[in-house]
C-alpha cells in the first residue's frame, strides 16, 4: 500500500511539473500580466464606445415617430397596386382563352365548309351519273328493236352500276386526300 501511495505521489509530481511547464509557456506567449492588463483595458474601452454609439443611435430612434395612419396609407397603396396587377394578369388570360376558343370555332368552321362542299360534290357527280345512265338507256331504247333493247338496258345497268362504283371510290379516296386542320 505505501508502495502505491508512493508510486501515486510520484506520478502527481511529474504531472504538477508537466502542468507548470505547459502554464509558464502559455503566460510567456500571453505575454504577462502587463500584457493582459494593457489588452482588458482597451477592450474596456472599446465595449465603453459600443456603449456610447447604442445610446446615440437610440437617442435618434426614439426622437422619431412614426404615424399608424402613414403607414396604414402606405399598405393600402400597396394592395391596391397587387390587386391591379392581379386584374391584368386575369384579363390578359381571359384574353388568350377568348383568342384559342376563336381561333378552334374558326378551324371548325372551315372544316364543316370543306365538308359541305364535299357533299355538294358528291350530290352534282350522282346527279350526273344518274342523267348519264338516263340519257344512255332513252337513247338505246329508241335505237334497238325491243329484243336488242332489253338486252343493252341490261348491260346498261351493269355498266351504270360500275360507274357508280368507280364514283364511290373516287369519292371516297378524295375525302381521305383532304387534310384535316
């Protein structure tokens, strides 16, 4: 046990020795007492100056008023300038939606013309089948004796109904070949 308190005393010595060795290199690089006296009195007088420049600019804080309606004025102004805006950014998007929705009903309506004109088209080109055959079959009948005449009327109708069909195609590939808006 002594040998332990003796062992212990030795090891406290060395770090008491340590210790003083590593404090007189600190208070040689602080520079002194004088050093540290010099340094607390010029923060003393610096914090002195923070002190005086508060106050004076308090001083002037306090001698100025500021008017609840000023400033009640101000803020109102300043919504009324937002709502404006706000107006005129809703119109100029009620403006563009009114030009899109005109700019469509325009488009549709070429297209329904172009769709018109396609069926007046096709009304005048069966008409003129129609006449054709017509006019054809009268002419055959008037020419050929009664037997000669119902063999061509039959021949005419097949004739008829492949121009018939010849029309419907070309009808409908026209209508495919237009492009749509």
């Amino acid at each position: 046990m002594q040998i332990e308190q003796a062992s212990d005393n030795a090891e406290i010595v060395k770090t008491l020795e340590r210790s003083s060795k590593v404090l007189e290199k600190l208070n040689k690089e602080v520079g002194g007492i004088d050093k540290v006296e010099e340094m607390m009195d010029k923060l003393q007088e610096r914090m002195e100056e923070v002190d005086m420049i508060s106050n004076a600019v308090g001083q002037t804080g306090a001698t100025q008023t500021i008017d609840d309606e000023e400033v009640a004025e101000e803020l109102e102004a300043m919504v009324k300038v937002e709502e404006e805006q706000k107006r005129k950014e809703r119109e100029a998007v009620e403006e563009k939606e009114k030009r899109i929705k005109e700019d469509e009903d325009r488009k549709l309506e070429e297209m329904l013309t172009g769709l018109d004109r396609l069926k007046v088209d096709d009304g005048d080109v069966k008409e003129r089948v129609g006449n054709a055959v017509d006019e054809q079959s009268q002419e055959q009948d008037m020419e050929k004796p009664e037997p000669v005449q119902k063999m061509q009327t039959k021949t005419d109708v097949e004739e008829a109904k492949i121009v018939k069909e010849n029309v419907m195609e070309t009808e409908t590939e026209e209508r495919e070949a237009i492009p749509a808006s």
